[in-house]
C-alpha cells in the first residue's frame, strides 16, 4: 500500500495564510485548501484539525511575521520617528505582485468575522492590539530619544498611526496608482515628521 507523501508544516502554512489572505476565512473552502496545500482533506484535518484552528495559525503567522519585519525595519532607521516615517514610504516601492498591496489579512479577517466567528474576531483584535503597543513602545522611545516632545502621547499616536497604516493598505487594496500611494504615503510620512521636536 503507497504512503502518502509527507508534507511540509511550514510550506502547507505559508500556502494556507496566502490563500485566506487572499479570500478571507469564509470564502475559502476545503477545495481551495486542497489545491493550495497539495492535501488531500482527511491529511489537512490530520494535521491541522479544523479549517477554524489552519486560520489561526495562518493568522498567528501572518501577524508575527508582520511585527518581525517592522521592528527589523525600525531597527535599521537612523532614529524612531524616521522609522516610522520610512514605514509609509514603503509601500509606495511595493512592485505590483507584492502581497503586501492588499488589505491587511488582520484588517480583513476582523471585517469578516466580527458578525459569525467571535472566537477567531477575539484573537484578531488582539493581534492588531499588540500591533498597536509595538507602535506606542516606539513613539516613547522617540520621545526618550528627544523627538517628540515630553507631553505627547504615545498610546494616542500609535492609535493615530494604525489607523493610518490601515487606510493607506486599504487604498492599495482598492488598486490606487503608484503615483496616488506614493503622495498618500509622503503625507502621512511628512505629518509624523512634522511631530519632531
């Protein structure tokens, strides 16, 4: 009797988190899981029990590798504040095939399951919390470095720049031009610039 082919955790992962990014939790079906995961459907319940639990983990991987290159990004500014500010420009050298020209999956998979699925909408808005203290944990050290003045506020600034951060993936989403990314980006770069002491 053939053995199945053993399969790669890591590569089935990164495959599932590229197609829920893609579609989202419930547009996705088992056939779609199949095709992107080279599974068959008892194997992908074998090894991940439940389409709900290959979301989270595809979520949990999303949201740490997000947070790994932004803090890697920070690490290599010349200052917190120009961190930041690199950070919007970023996406508007993004080339045209990059996944990272659509909607934040955090963003999306909230849209999607705040009404149907609490337990997956609860874990996404504590990712997207954590997204928000890497930003406070930011805006502080910028104030401790003699950027920001001693009276701003940290917490108010991270909601400020999440927010931001959050329309300017969405304008990328909708299909802006390169041109329009790239204005949006250098204004919301130039208003937290204009923070600087």
């Amino acid at each position: 009797m053939a053995r199945a082919a053993a399969y790669d955790r890591d590569t089935a992962l990164e495959a599932a988190m590229t197609l829920f990014w893609r579609k989202g939790y419930h547009a996705t079906s088992l056939k779609d899981l199949e095709g992107a995961l080279s599974m068959k459907p008892g194997s992908i319940y074998a090894a991940f029990d439940s389409k709900e639990n290959l979301y989270l983990l595809s979520l949990k991987r999303y949201f740490e590798t997000s947070r790994a290159n932004m803090k890697a990004q920070l690490t290599q500014a010349s200052s917190p504040l120009t961190g930041l500010a690199d950070h919007f420009r970023s996406y508007a050298d993004l080339s045209p095939q990059d996944a990272m020209r659509q909607a934040c999956m955090l963003t999306k998979t909230l849209v999607d399951t705040q009404s149907t699925d609490p337990g997956i909408s609860q874990v996404t808005k504590d990712y997207l919390a954590q997204m928000r203290e890497e930003f406070a944990r930011t805006f502080s050290a910028a104030q401790k470095a003699g950027e920001l003045p001693a009276g701003a506020d940290p917490d108010r600034l991270a909601r400020r720049f999440q927010a931001n951060l959050t329309a300017l993936r969405l304008e990328l989403h909708r299909g802006a031009s390169q041109a329009e990314v790239a204005g949006l980006a250098e204004d919301m770069a130039n208003e937290l610039e204009q923070l600087r002491v």
